[in-house]
C-alpha cells in the first residue's frame, strides 16, 4: 500500500478538524493563546516508563488534539496502556505517524469503538492506495457505525477527491444525523451555484439544524435572504432558470431575517442543551448599580425564548456551579407544561459555588441525539475533572470529532483568558461565541 503521489500529506490528515465559516462561526478571532504543553514535552511524558500511565495518556490524548506528525516508534510506545476513552486518541497519534503505522490501523479495525473505528477508517482513506474505494464503498454500507461512514466521507475531502462533493450532493436527500450534518460540512467548504438545487431540495424533506444550515449557505450562495421556505426559494431558482440568469444579487442586509438566538447567538437545531452557569459569582449584577444579576439576565433570557422555539424542538437545561444539576435525564419535548416547569426550575437557582465548566458539557455531550450545545458562563474553570481550558478543548474534540455537535459559547462579563478559552471551543465545533460586557 502507498500514498498517492500527489496527496499532499500535511494539507489533509494534519489539517483542523472543524474551519470556522462565514455562515456558521462568524470570524472568530482569539484575542489571547491558550497555554498548552509542547509536542517535544509531550512526546517525552509518552515514552517514558517511568511516568505513570494517566500522565502518559493525558499526554496522548493532547497530542491526538495537536495533530503534528509523529514517530511510530512514540506511539506504540504506550500501545499497552490505550484502554478505554484512550483507544480513539491511540487510533489518531497512529495516524500521524504515516502510512508505516497501517499494519498497527488495521489491527484495530474490528474493535467495536466507534470512534476508535472512525479513527483507523479516516487513516486508511488516506494511506491506502485503493482508500478512495475503501470510503465508497463503507458510504454504501448502511451497517457500519454513522461515524465510520463520517470518517470516509471526510478522509474523501481530505484527499480532494472530487468523489467527496458528489457523495455529498447525493446523499443530502437520503442520509440523517451526523452523516448529513458531514455531508453539509464537506459543501461548505466550498459552496457553489451547482449546489443550489440539491439544497432547496434538502428544504422540502428536512427541518431543525440540517435546514438551516442548507438555508445559510443557499443565502451565502445566492444574497437572498429568503428564510427556511421551501416553496419561496423554489420560486425563485425556477424564475432564474427560465429567464437564463444567474441565481445571485447583492445581500440587502435590511431585508436580513432575524433568526432564532439565545443572548445573541443563533439557534439552528431543534435538539438543544443549555449549560449555563450557576456558580457563585453569577450572583454578581451586570452594571454597577444595576439589579439585573448575570444569573437573572441568563435565566430570563432561557424564559422569553421557550415559547419562541420551534414545535418539533427538543431540549434539556443544565447549570453548572460545583456540581452539575439537570432538569430531565435527557431530552425532552418542549410542550406548554414543559415550558413552565424549566422555568419554574430555572428561576428557583440560587447561584453557589464553584465552575465545574467541563462537568456541564460532559453531561450534555452525553444526552441522547444533542446536535447544538449553548454554554454560557461568566468565568474559568475552577473544578471538576478538568480544569485547564486546553485540556478541556482536547477532550471536547475527541467527543465531537466524529458528531459534529454544534457548540455555541455566551461569554458573559468573563476575564479576556477565559474569554479566549470560550471564542476557540465555539471556532473548533461549528459554533460562534457571544462575548457580552
């Protein structure tokens, strides 16, 4: 097996797993770097046997997050010790030693790990000769895991293969969940005219985050800003068509529909958790001399939009202070009765305690079907399992590197550090940061 000639290692497997888009991230720029270990540190802590084996993992799963090249000779170095969550960042560092480490890859190919799965599907589309054909035909195979399927389509991008951008436009009608959602991802990297047909068409069968996605890139395409109706920018593709013009005009931002959003930031899934925190220093008000505290101001806010989000929505509501305490044990629909008691249960906080930040967005990572997490907090973290911001990053993209979750961040009245921290988990998962002072 070998590498195409003509692929361009360092431009695809080392590249961002997420690119911050005009439709989706809004030019998220980190006004201070977040501090982070260095690979030649990193990459000591793993061969040596003498550091204990949480460390050496710690540093495997920080070197899975950097994405830099590295030796085969390091990584199976700690091939004993991947149990477990580590088996998908062994699977990944695997993958940045290169085309040499595909006998270890396919090794672990029956593992039933789906993301340690997604992880060897991702490296052998890129490494094996015959990769593109490996992908086709794991996106025809309804029975492998959906993030294996996300993996091919993906690792098919990567390679620039011109099959990705077909697959995708194919498949928009016919595929849901996480491999729609990657489908949609693989278009805007390079969204075009040719694309318009395929995403109306995607309008008259779909609804929630996979709609409005299809909504902002047909506006980013065309300037219309036609909102998520079917018939209307139907109408119009027709119109054009028949009188031979282009599908275009300037975007007249007056015209702009105001979309669906909680403190500013846009809302494009039905299937939502809130995580807000509910630490002591919420209590503290907005302005001097105001009433409104950050806690209130975040809680009415949840309050004035229930009745605002959709019929089909689904959500839960989490806050976050030294503990982490939920509404429902996952998703639930949002009817007239369920609408009074979050509020009920939300206003009814007394805000107390610590900011076990990344206790809330574990527990909403693990809510059954969530496509859009809404993080708002008003500090760093200052407990819990994880407290250091890179480390939390690197956690966060392993859990959504194959589900593409949405993460949007509200920063409220936050110091620049941890402001920093909340602008870059939004950037790397699809989301946008909200930083009100």
């Amino acid at each position: 097996m070998s590498l195409p000639g003509s692929f361009l290692l360092a431009a695809s497997l080392l590249a961002p797993m997420f690119t911050a888009t005009p439709a989706l991230a809004g030019g998220v720029r980190f006004p201070q770097q977040i501090p982070q270990p260095s690979r030649e540190s990193l990459v000591a802590v793993l061969c040596d046997p003498q550091q204990n084996g949480e460390d050496r993992m710690g540093a495997l799963m920080m070197l899975a997050y950097q994405a830099r090249p590295l030796t085969l000779k390091s990584v199976t170095s700690v091939h004993h010790l991947a149990r477990g969550m580590f088996l998908a960042d062994y699977a990944r560092c695997l993958g940045l030693c290169g085309v040499e480490a595909l006998p270890h890859l396919l090794a672990l190919r029956t593992n039933r790990d789906p993301d340690a799965a997604a992880e060897v599907m991702y490296a052998r589309v890129i490494f094996d000769a015959d990769g593109v054909g490996l992908a086709l035909a794991s996106l025809r195979d309804y029975k492998q895991h959906p993030y294996v399927r996300v993996a091919a389509l993906r690792a098919l991008a990567d390679r620039s293969s011109p099959f990705a951008v077909t697959e995708s436009l194919r498949r928009l009608e016919l595929e849901k969940g996480v491999v729609l959602f990657e489908c949609l991802a693989v278009l805007r990297r390079n969204p075009n005219s040719d694309h318009i047909p395929y995403l109306i068409n995607l309008l008259e069968v779909s609804s929630g985050r996979a709609a409005n996605e299809a909504v902002a890139m047909l506006q980013a395409i065309t300037g219309y800003r036609i909102a998520n109706d079917f018939r209307t920018w139907k109408h119009f593709y027709l119109k054009h068509k028949a009188e031979g013009t282009e599908f275009r005009r300037e975007p007249d931002d007056s015209t702009k529909e105001s979309s669906l959003s909680y403190m500013g930031v846009p809302i494009y899934s039905d299937r939502i958790v809130f995580v807000l925190d509910s630490s002591s220093s919420m209590n503290e008000t907005m302005t001097a001399g105001d009433h409104v505290t950050r806690s209130s101001r975040s809680v009415d806010e949840l309050v004035h939009l229930l009745p605002h989000l959709p019929a089909t929505a689904t959500l839960n509501v989490l806050f976050f202070a030294s503990e982490v305490t939920a509404f429902a044990d996952g998703l639930i629909d949002l009817d007239a009765e369920v609408q009074e008691q979050i509020a009920t249960f939300s206003l009814g906080r007394s805000p107390k305690g610590g900011t076990n930040l990344f206790g809330g967005l574990d527990s909403a990572f693990r809510q059954d079907g969530v496509e859009e997490i809404i993080l708002l907090t008003d500090g760093s973290p200052s407990m819990g399992e994880l407290v250091k911001p890179i480390d939390i990053l690197a956690r966060v993209q392993r859990y959504n590197r194959w589900r593409s979750i949405r993460i949007n961040t509200v920063s409220l009245r936050a110091p620049r550090r941890a402001e920093a921290f909340l602008n870059r988990l939004a950037a790397e998962n699809l989301g946008v940061c909200k930083a009100l002072r």
